[in-house]
C-alpha cells in the first residue's frame, strides 16, 4: 500500500497546538493498527534550533542519532510509538541550504534557480526522505507545517504541500486545517470570523482543506460547527471541536469520541483493513491520571523557569513518573539567579523533592549550587541532569572534598576544573549541531541505586552536552564518599553518580526526559518520584499530632 500523507497547516496565530494536534492525530490513527510517522518542516531559516534562545523556541528536543530539533518531535514521540530522526524535521535554513550547495555544485545544470520548482521541489525530496524505506514501512505520514499561514516565510512549504495532491494523487493527501474559534467574555459567544478568514487565506494559495480543527477553550456547540461548514465548504462532520483539556494525553479520546479517525480513513480511500481503535491504554492512563491518592511537590530549579516550554520534556516526563506513583506533582519554579545561602531554605521550604534540569552559561549557577548543598544537607531527594549533575559534583567537591576553588571550566578559570571541556569539542569552533549528541551506551555499576532502578547492566540515553566531569577528579570523587554509578563503556566518561546514605540523590549527563512516555514513564522518573513520595510520608508520620481537647 502507498503512503498516505496528512498535512497541518494553522491559522491566526501561533501555539494553537498543531503539533499537540498531530501527534494525537498519530495516536489516535496507531491505535487503529497503521504504521505512523510524524513530520515537522518549520519555515524560520535557522538550520536547526539547537541555537536558538529557549525563550524564543522553547526546548530544544534531541533525537537518538542526534538531531536538535523543534519540541513538537517531543510531542510526536509522546504520543506515537515510532522513534523519530534527524530526516523527520526540517527547516526552511536547511532547504535553503542544500539548494545553494547543489547549485554551487552544479547539480542544476546552468538553470536560473527559482523558489518554483528548486526549493519546492527540494521540500517536497525532503519529505520523501522522511517518510521513505529508510523507515520501513510507512501507512500515514502526518506532516505538520510550522507558522501560520500567510506568513511569507511560509509559501514554499504551502505551495510544496499543494502540489503533492497531484504528485502522489486525490486519495491520497488529506489538508487538516487548526484554526482558531475564540470566546469572547463581553459578548458571551463564541466567534468563527477568524476561522473563515484563515480558510480563505489558505484558499488563496490553492489548497481547500478536508478538515478543520477548531481551537477553542470550550467545546464548540453543533449550530456553531454547521456555520463554520457552510462558510468554509466542508461537511459538518469535518468540522472538529479542539477545545482545551485539563489533560493533552485525553486528545486521542477526544478526537476519536468526535469520528476524526473515521473521517480521515474515509477521506483517504477507505478502511484499508485497519482495526477498531486500541484505545484502552490511553483510558486506563487518562483514568489513573484523574485524582490521584496523592500530591508531591517538587522543585525545579533553573534559569527559563520564566518561559514552562523550555522544560517541556521534563514536566512532562515528571507527570509520567508521578502517575506511575498515583501521584499529582505540584511543580515550584524557583529561579535560581535568586537563591544564595542566605535564602535557599525559604524557597525550597516545603518542596518534597529538588530537580536540576540541563542548561548553558553561567547565569544561575551558584543559586543551583546553593539548592543541590540544600538537598544533600537537609535529605531532600535530589535528582540532577545534565548540568545538574555537573553542579552537583562541583558542589561535593566544593564542600566534602575541600577544593574550595573547584568548578567548571565553563564558568570559570580555576585551578580545579572539575567539569571540563570534553577533548573531541576542543577546537570546535561552529555552534550548531557540534555537541555530544543523541544516544550513547552507559555500564551501570553492580550495586548501585541506578544499576537497582533500571534492572539491567546496559542502557542507552540521549544527550546534549560539551563538558563533563574531568577524569582527574574521578578517584577523588569516589575517595570522599560519591559513587559513579555510571560509566561510559570504555570507562572513561561519568554518566551517573549517587550519593551512598542518602535517601536519593542521583544525577546524570544524559537527558532521559526525552525517552519518558505516558504509556512507558522512565525509570528515573518514577525512581525519583517514589523517592519524593516516601519522604512527604514520613514527614507527615513524624509531625506531632494536634491535642485534642474535650
């Protein structure tokens, strides 16, 4: 059977959750038995986002062979079973890119090189290459366009997608539309001019959309949905309420409960023998997800804590472990530029658990300092990634192995850099795309916390990084207590350290964020939330009990 193609494209505004909306498109189409794979082509002309400001773009997600990406690809793989790759996102940078490299190479044989046919033609190879045999069979390639239509950088992509409907034929290229249906408080309704509008934006540059996703904060009644029909030349049934949810991971229900798998099959030729939806694991977590016995409250302590998508993966990975425990998690950002010693107990006061996720620079990295001294001195459970982990060896160093001036090389010029530049990033003089990236092996110690929390000797996990703990530092490290339960398999790279006595303190190089999923939540997750949980129980058990008077 061919590949079938979805494309999303989105109106009147940016972050209506058209990368929430095609991954629980490939959830719902996956539960149906199809073979799914999600596609994000972002028209801003950044290579890749690895360089980009977190406040601007968000987390950066990292692939397993190593490819910085948008943080859709994190939704996609949340949602959808398939591992993604370097081919399955692009950008308008990199389209262009290769396009002047194959003209500098004379690939083009003398022709004048023009946006039409040389870079649609190059989206349009782009996308094949990402949906292609190097995935193994593909039954619905779901591609989300980035932006919104009508912007200019936009028309490459838009003009690209109109075309395929005849390149790869009417049945098999379906245009799903998110557009925007607001509520407007004064007049007490909701209001579908901006939908119109957005569809006859598209309209103008040639594509009629099949479906509409309609974003609303509350659903969107059936006299409004017939209107939005009539104007905008669909069927009622292909007008579909995306209203808010307390909770992304019920999409899937939503979607399927209002037929959009249905309408897709049906738009693209048919049941091809598919099965009835599977959706049972998405209830049975929706399900768990809902009231939990139990609330934890962790603190994450970093320096984007002003912007939550920066973190994106990790509050969601952070959900998944609490649920796994029964548990909401309350999470407390607490700026780390703020905290010194003088103020770190007052703003960790009452957390049950301390995060200290990944990051670059300087800025903050004494307040992380302060909160991880605050977590082993007071047996909070800590768990550090990333540089975190890095922070965390400084400040071992620091005050139980007496190297008052140790630090990170990345700070600081110091006569014990503890963390240090990896030798295959000296000389390294370009940005993008040159860290330690994607997934590597990891040799758990025998006996160890982690070694205990994965259940096996072997793991892999993706990381984004260019320093790590200086090897001279290892045997001092281990002389003063710290355990490095993780290693690269030539032993030479610390992956994991944990701190014997402790009631959890464990740290990492890796980001395992990007692995955790609601149906499959990451150990260290779990680990880490069961450990909060445990100490939330006994400090409950050990308060005095109020006296009770006649």
């Amino acid at each position: 059977m061919k590949t079938k193609y979805v494309f999303v494209t989105g109106g009147v505004l940016s972050s209506l959750g058209k990368g929430l909306s095609a991954a629980a498109i490939g959830a719902v189409m996956e539960a149906r038995g199809l073979r799914v794979i999600n596609v994000k082509m972002d028209p801003y002309l950044n290579v890749d986002p690895g360089t980009m400001s977190p406040y601007q773009h968000g987390e950066v997600f990292v692939t397993e062979d190593g490819a910085e990406t948008d943080l859709d690809l994190g939704h996609y793989e949340r949602f959808v079973t398939r591992p993604l790759h370097q081919r399955n996102s692009f950008t308008a940078g990199k389209v262009y890119l290769n396009v002047i490299d194959r003209e500098r190479k004379g690939d083009y044989l003398g022709s004048t090189v023009q946006v039409i046919p040389h870079v649609t033609d190059e989206i349009k190879r782009m996308m094949e290459l990402a949906t292609g045999k190097l995935n193994g069979r593909v039954d619905l390639a779901i591609i989300e366009i980035g932006g919104t239509v009508g912007d200019i950088e936009s028309l490459p992509f838009i003009e690209a997608i109109r075309q395929m409907r005849a390149d790869k034929g009417q049945e098999n290229v379906l245009y799903i539309h998110v557009t925007l249906v607001p509520y407007i408080r004064a007049a007490g309704e909701l209001k579908t001019k901006p939908t119109q509008h957005s569809v006859k934006e598209l309209l103008s540059v040639g594509i009629q959309p099949d479906i509409l996703l309609c974003r609303s904060e509350r659903p969107i009644p059936s006299e409004l949905r017939q209107k939005i029909a009539n104007f905008c030349n669909v069927g009622k049934d292909d007008v579909i309420s995306a209203h808010d949810v307390d909770n992304i991971y019920k999409l899937p229900l939503v979607f399927h409960e209002q037929g959009l798998d249905m309408r897709i099959l049906q738009r693209l030729g048919g049941s091809w023998g598919v099965q009835a939806p599977q959706l049972d694991r998405w209830q049975d977590y929706v399900d768990r997800s809902e009231n939990p016995p139990h609330t934890v409250r962790v603190a994450v302590v970093g320096k984007y804590v002003h912007l939550t998508d920066t973190y994106k993966s990790l509050n969601e990975a952070l959900t998944h472990g609490g649920i796994d425990n029964a548990s909401r998690v309350e999470l407390k950002y607490v700026d780390s530029e703020e905290l010194d010693a003088s103020n770190v107990a007052k703003h960790l006061a009452g957390v049950d658990a301390v995060l200290i996720p990944g990051g670059f620079g300087n800025r903050g990295t004494e307040g992380k300092i302060h909160a991880i001294r605050f977590a082993r001195e007071h047996q909070v459970p800590f768990f550090g990634i990333c540089l975190g982990m890095q922070l965390a060896v400084v400040e071992f160093l620091r005050n139980i192995g007496g190297l008052a001036d140790a630090n990170s090389s990345e700070f600081a010029n110091t006569a014990n850099p503890v963390i240090h530049l990896m030798d295959s990033q000296t000389g390294v003089t370009s940005k993008g795309g040159t860290m330690r990236l994607g997934a590597y092996p990891c040799n758990l110690t025998e006996g160890t916390t982690a070694r205990r929390i994965y259940g096996k000797a072997e793991i892999s996990e993706r990381h984004r990084h260019r320093y790590e703990v200086n090897p001279r530092y290892h045997s001092v490290l281990e002389d003063h207590g710290m355990r490095i339960s993780g290693r690269s398999p030539d032993g030479k790279l610390v992956e994991m350290i944990e701190l014997p006595g402790h009631p959890y303190f464990v740290a990492c190089q890796f980001h395992p964020e990007f692995k955790s999923r609601p149906l499959a939540p990451h150990p260290l997750f779990c680990a880490f939330l069961r450990a909060a949980l445990e100490r939330q129980v006994a400090s409950d058990r050990s308060r005095p009990r109020p006296e009770v008077t006649a």
